[in-house]
C-alpha cells in the first residue's frame, strides 16, 4: 500500500515538474520574444526630448524671442469620462462652448489634442475638474516679450514652433534642433527612475544687430507720423553705414508676434524689404554721382532752369518753383527736375543704368532676412522716349527702402557698397560663438573723392535753401535727401493726385557718420512734400538715437577736462 | 599527527562558517548596495522632475523680466511716473575723462616726473 502511494506521489511529483519545465520552455523559450517586449513596454517609459528653439537677443543681450514652457490638454478617447456636466464645467474652465470640446474627442484612438499650450491658472483648474481620460504634456510656446517690436524682424513661429517668417525662418536650421528619445526605469506603480540624461536640447542662440533702445525710438516716432499724417503705412531703416548692420528697422501696420493671426498677411509684410516704391527725387543720388564721377560736373557746374520746365520725348516736366540759373550742387539742394533731367540728358540712358546698377538699383542688397524683391530698372534698350525724363527724377523705377539706404550709406562710408544684415553672431547654447557674420570685405563702387563731393552736396540739402531744412538737428550736421512720388493708380495705370509717397534718406553726424536713416510714409494727407513729412521724422529719430548712443554733438560741442581721482 | 590533525579540524570549523558568513554578508551586501541604488535613482528622478519645474519657473520669469524691462515700458514709465524724459543734446555736456594723476616718486625716471 505504501509502496503504491509512493509511485503515485512519485509520479505527480514528476508531472508536476514535467508541467513545470514545459512551462518554463514556453515562457523562456518559446514566448521569450513577445514576453521580454511585453516586459519592456512595461518597466521602460520611452519620452521625445524636450526641443527648444535657442533665444534671439538684441545686441546688446536683450532677450527678443524666447521659451515658455506651457501645458497642452490631450484626452484618451477610449478611456474618457466626458459626461455632459463634465463638458460643461470642461466648457467654463477653458472659455469655449462645450460643443467645441466634444468635437475634438475623436470616437476612437487613443490621443487626441483637446488644447495646446494652456494658461497655467488655465490648466490648473482642468487638473482640478479631475476628469479621467483628460491628460497633460508639456510643450514650448515661443514667447516675445516685446510685443510688437522688431515684429518684422523677429517673424513668427507656427503652433508647433515650425518657422513662418523672419529671423525665425530664416535662421531657422540655427534655432532648431534635433530631437530624440530618452529611456526611463520605471516601477510597478509608475515612478520613474533617472536617466541621467538631459530631457531637453536647445537649439543655437542668435545675437541680431537691432538695438531694442534704438528699435523703440523708431518705432515710436514712426507711430506719431502715423498718426501725424494719417498715412496708410510707413516704413523706416536704421543702418550703420560702415558696417552694414541694421540697427532698428520698423513697418507700420504692424503686428503682436504672440499673436500674428489676429492681424491681415498685409500687416505682417514688411514693407522696408518686399514692397517697391517710386523713389522720387532721393534717386537722384544716381545722376548726381554719375555725373561727379565721369567728371560731367562739378559742384559749382552751372546749369540753366530758368524755363522751369523741360520737354522729354514728348512730356513737360516742371519744376515746382522756377529757379533762374543753379550750379550743380543746387540742383541737387533745391531738387530741381529740370537740372536733374538736364544732367540726365547729358550722361545719356548707358551711364545712368551703369551707376544705378552700381549703387545696387535693381539687385537684392542680400539682407538675412526672408522675402526681399530686388526691384526694378530697365535696361536702356527698353527705355521709352520718356524714360530719360522720368527715370533722373525717380520715375519709372521701383526700389526698396533698404536699396535706397544702402546707396546712401556709400556716399556716407567713401564710397562702399555693404551688405546689409541684421545677425551678427550665433551662439551655442553654452555660449560658444559659433559663427560671426560680420562682413570683412567691401566692395568700393565709387571714389572717396565723389562720395566726398556729394556729402557736401547732401549736406547742403538740410541747410538754409535745402528742400531737407527739417531734418537739421542742432549742434550736428546732417547730410540727406528729400523725395516726393506719386503713386500710380493701379484702376487708371496714371500717377494718383492724391496719392504720394514722402520719403527722406540721411545720415549723421555728417563728417563721421554713425547712422544712415531712411523714413518713408505712404500716402500722408495734408502735405505730400518729402521735406515736410518725412525729414522731421528723420530729425527726431536721429536727434533721439544720438542721445541714446551717447555721441557727442560734433559742433558747438564742448568738452570740460575733468580729472577724476579715485 | 593527532596534533595536526585536530588543529585542521579546527581550521576548518572555523573557516568554513566564516566562509559561509562572508558569502552571506556579500550577497546581503549586493542586494543592499542594489535597492540603495534604487532609492537614490528615485531620488534622483525626483529631483530632476524638482530640476524641471524650477526651469520652468526660470523661464517664466525670465519672460516677465524682459517684458518688464521693454525699452518702451520703462521709457514711458519714467517718464509718466517720475518726469524723465530724453536729454535734449544741446543740454548735454560731454566730459572727457582723464587718466588720475599717479603720485610723484623719488625717481629719476623723467618719464614718470613730466607725468601730471
């Protein structure tokens, strides 16, 4: 009896261990692949790296464009609770219509955004209603804690941080980083272990040129003219004329970059850089140097007005005062059509097209920054008989505010053409410079002694007799140039009477240039004239710019030795 | 040979209890030094989610100070609240620093007696 309970127990030992060993050989042999996944999936978490966009700062280090780091509410379709009062409370929370919530729960899936990058008050309350199936994630929102300045500048960023416009997009292989996955241990009860990795990567930082105080007073005086002139928009550049680097560059309308939907695609163009414009008589800095530098004429050339008006393959071109007989420098002071057309007849279509090209007429000044047009001047083949009266006085040409700016600066830095750009540096994200995007190499257009000459010249404009009497500023010469064009009517294809488009370009101090400045308002009502509307704007730009780069006034000035004793 | 051979009884009953002890205490060991590293890698996580919040904060306040800091915003406080307004550059006077007189030294060092 014994013996036989012992075989028995013998044998469901031994099928106990048979069963347990088959079971062994399914879990680790057979099973091994799909159960190590399975048991992969639940002791390590898998998580996106964190990728933030790098900072842009000003020159001066001050921060334009950064990081916050914002919730964004998902839900779980298949595991959500959203009853109607849910919803409702769902609904109050977020400041929407319960509707619109519900018509973001897929029916089914397991991940469906119901909002992205929340108000921390915002998503505190939603984590409070504590309804299941709702979830958070954390996420960047570009943030840019000017506001509206340097918006053109600056640019946008979609809502999943992808780059729209500006620096932001033009910059942005920069800015951007790649991401990644980091693994984490994690327990039965979900708490995780460390890495030991870094859950966020940063993208370079980028240093711009802009000066944020010089940004301000631009913007600012651009506002009053706004205003002044009940103008339809407004552009205005400051540039270092040596260097190329944009200090301040402002459009009006403008645009909040926190919000760049709120406003037409037409505010958010910038105007300084993608719109073309008749530049008027600021153009006749072409004929002026041509003139100069094929030794056509000298400063006290004189030329014969006295008629006020000039006839040009068929059209009369007058004169808004008639004048008697002007040299050559008050030609260009009193900005007389008919001496300009004069001087243009005498250099003939070949030369004006050979200088304005030289001076950048017609070709995109290279500036960072996306959307530039190169505008736009015929070559002499395809002038028209009128053309040779039109094109000397800024007719029959489309050029940007940045074109003009960088003519002006050759004649303020002796006669180099420079590249404009609004970067400077771009910094890694322990702040390492990684690139310097300073130019090194000028290309000289024209001669010191011309550009010379022709800053006499300019200067002339904004004294006693000048049509930029306006843009003077006291204790500091000023050197510029006044432009009143029509606009053309686009329904009649005829120049507007109405419609103009006032513009100064100038450059300060005179002798030893700091700023090159161009102002142009389009379509002021009340006055048309360059000199009225745009020159003060330039005046009051520059006279605060000055002050806030603490440049001593050149004349007049005064300086007290002082021995400081520390 | 008696002798010798309880003295090796006598080795080896004590040995091989230590044996067994060291064996016990380094198994003990490992699994301590185990969890503790296991605590400390929760710790850690804790603290990285701690590291985390205290960025975000950073970051938060960072963009207010630089909101708060707006050229625009300051300028046009100072001005409402406390009457500044941009130097007119007439008014301003620029005064040229110069070096501090260095104090005279016996010394027969011309360059440095002709210094004021």
């Amino acid at each position: 009896m014994n013996k036989k309970r012992a075989i028995i127990l013998s044998t469901v030992i031994i099928f106990s261990f048979f069963a347990v060993y088959l079971r062994l050989t399914d879990l680790m042999i057979l099973s091994h692949k799909r159960l190590s996944e399975k048991a992969k999936l639940q002791h390590i978490k898998v998580e996106d790296i964190h990728v933030r966009r790098g900072i842009i700062f000003d020159r001066r280090g001050r921060e334009l464009a950064l990081n916050l780091e914002l919730e964004s509410l998902y839900c779980d379709p298949e595991s959500l609770n959203l009853d109607n009062e849910s919803a409702r409370r769902l609904a109050t929370v977020m400041s929407k219509e319960p509707k619109v919530i519900l018509a973001k729960v897929p029916k089914e899936g397991r991940f469906a955004w119901i909002a992205r990058k929340l108000e921390d008050d915002t998503a505190e309350k939603i984590k409070r209603l504590n309804i299941k199936g709702l979830g958070f994630l954390t996420e960047a929102k570009r943030f840019y804690p000017k506001g509206e300045l340097t918006s053109h500048i600056l640019g946008f960023v979609g809502v999943d941080n992808q780059a729209l416009e500006g620096v932001e997009l033009k910059y942005d292989k920069y800015l951007k980083t790649q991401g990644g996955k980091v693994f984490f241990g994690r327990d039965a009860s979900g708490r995780t272990l460390s890495s030991g990795v870094d859950i966020e990567a940063k993208g370079n930082n980028v240093v711009l040129t802009i000066d944020e105080g010089l940004q301000g007073i631009v913007e600012k005086e651009l506002d009053k003219a706004m205003v002044r002139w009940r103008a339809a928009a407004a552009s205005a550049i400051m540039m270092d004329p040596f260097t190329g680097e944009i200090l301040a560059l402002a459009n009006r309308p403008s645009y909040n970059p926190n919000s760049p939907g709120s406003v037409s695609s037409s505010d958010r163009r910038n105007r300084a850089i993608t719109d073309c414009y008749e530049p008027g008589s600021t153009f006749k800095i072409i004929i002026g140097v041509a003139s100069l530098e094929e030794k056509m004429a000298k400063q006290d050339t004189l030329f014969d007005v006295s008629k006020g008006s000039i006839d040009a393959g068929g059209k009369t071109i007058r004169d808004v005062h008639k004048y008697g007989i002007l040299t050559f420098k008050e030609v260009i002071q009193k900005s007389s059509n008919v001496g300009s057309i004069t001087i243009g007849m005498k250099l003939g279509k070949e030369r004006i097209y050979k200088y304005a090209k030289l001076l950048g007429i017609g070709e995109k000044t290279g500036i960072d920054l996306p959307g530039e047009v190169s505008g736009w001047i015929r070559p002499p083949e395809k002038w028209s008989g009128t053309s040779i009266g039109a094109i000397p006085i800024g007719q029959e040409v489309a050029v940007t505010p940045l074109q003009m700016l960088r003519a002006y600066s050759a004649i303020a830095n002796g006669g180099f053409l420079v590249r404009p750009h609004v970067v400077s540096e771009i910094i890694s994200p322990d702040g390492q410079v990684l690139s310097s995007l300073r130019d090194k190499e000028k290309k000289q257009i024209i001669s010191s002694k011309t550009a010379e000459t022709f800053k006499d010249i300019l200067k002339s404009v904004v004294e006693e007799g000048g049509t930029g009497r306006s843009a003077s500023i006291e204790g500091d010469e000023v050197a510029g140039k006044t432009g009143t064009a029509q606009i053309i009517n686009p329904k009649t294809k005829r120049y507007s009477k109405e419609k103009y488009v006032s513009s100064f370009i100038g450059f300060v101090p005179a002798d030893n240039p700091r700023l090159a400045i161009i102002v142009v308002i389009y379509e002021p009502k009340g006055q048309i004239y360059g000199g009225v509307v745009a020159a003060p704007v330039f005046r009051d730009i520059a006279n605060q710019a000055l002050s806030y780069l603490n440049i001593p006034r050149g004349k007049d000035a005064y300086e007290i030795p002082l021995l400081i004793a520390r | 040979m008696i002798h010798t051979g309880n003295r090796r009884n006598m080795v080896s009953f004590i040995i091989k209890p230590l044996l067994i002890a060291l064996l016990l205490f380094s198994l003990f060991g490992l699994v301590w030094l185990r969890s503790h590293v296991v605590t400390l890698e929760y710790n850690l996580s804790d603290l990285e989610k701690k590291k985390i919040e205290c960025l975000k904060e950073r970051k938060t306040l960072l963009a207010e100070k630089a909101n708060i800091l707006s050229f625009g915003k300051v300028e046009t406080s100072l001005r409402r609240n406390y009457g500044f307004v941009f130097p007119e550059r007439v008014r301003v006077i620029h005064v040229k620093r110069q070096k501090e007189p260095l104090p005279y030294k016996a010394s027969l060092d011309k360059k440095r007696l002709i210094e004021p």
